[in-house]
C-alpha cells in the first residue's frame, strides 16, 4: 500500500516537475548486484571451507579426563562430536558442539566463555543456553557422567 502511494507522487513530480526528491531512492537500477559478488563469494567461501574443516578435523579423545582445567576444545569422543569446558575446579560442562541454527561446529571463545557458531553468530554459554540468536534452540546438553 505505501509502495502505491510513494510510486504515485513520483509518478506526478515527474510529469509535472520533470524530476522528484524521491527518484534516487526508489529507482530500480540503484541495486548494484555484481558491485558486491567478489567479497560475497570469498566470505561464503571461507564459511563453506570452515564448515568442512570443522566437521572432519577435530581432536579425538579416549578419556574426558585428557582435558586440562581451565581448557575448552571440540572434540571426538566415542563417535560424537562434543564441546567441552572444564572449569579451574575440575568440573566438567559438556555439550553437543553442533549448533542447532545452521549445524555448523561452535568454536571456544576464551575472552566471553562462550559457546560461539562461526557460520551466523550464535553464542551459548558453557552448559549450552543460547546468549544471542539467531539460533533459537540451544546446544544439547550431556551429563558428563554418563559419557
């Protein structure tokens, strides 16, 4: 409806007038598509090969005790893919590592202690809990003690 209306007044400032302060903003060759393809190309490029790397190369574990206090890495462990924190006092936060939103692999980020998707910004706190969307599940959780 309002399209209607602003295309109306630019319609009569342009026969009347010969010109409209709303021309600019509403001409349809102001889209510049390949003006921004490169850089589209290389930043979805470089989510592409994250999503591979992160999906096939990451560090296989036998023992959840081979984790440091106060590390956090993902890892593989009996066949499943895990986020792992384990706390300065040795207790351990465990969580499935792929995020719910885009099933791409969450990275450690140490300044936050978060959880965090590189594919569309998705942070979780240490036992999975969503701390920004897009993401609107959080990561599963998994009692230590049973894996």
């Amino acid at each position: 409806m309002i399209f209607g209306t602003i295309s109306s007044r630019i319609i009569s400032d342009l026969i009347i007038n010969e010109n409209s302060k709303y021309e600019n903003i509403f001409n349809p060759s102001r889209i510049k598509p390949i003006a921004g393809f490169t850089s589209f190309v290389e930043e979805n490029a470089v989510v592409a090969f994250d999503f591979i790397k992160d999906k096939l190369f990451k560090e296989k574990i036998t023992s959840l005790h081979e984790i440091n206090e106060g590390e956090a890495k993902v890892v593989k462990y009996e066949g499943d893919s895990y986020a792992l924190y384990k706390e300065a006092t040795g207790k351990v936060h465990l969580v499935k590592s792929t995020c719910p939103h885009a099933k791409c692999e969450v990275r450690w980020n140490s300044a936050e202690l978060s959880w965090d998707c590189p594919c569309h910004g998705s942070r979780f706190n240490i036992n999975g809990k969503i701390l920004t969307g897009p993401s609107v599940m959080a990561l599963q959780r998994v009692d230590p003690e049973d894996s």
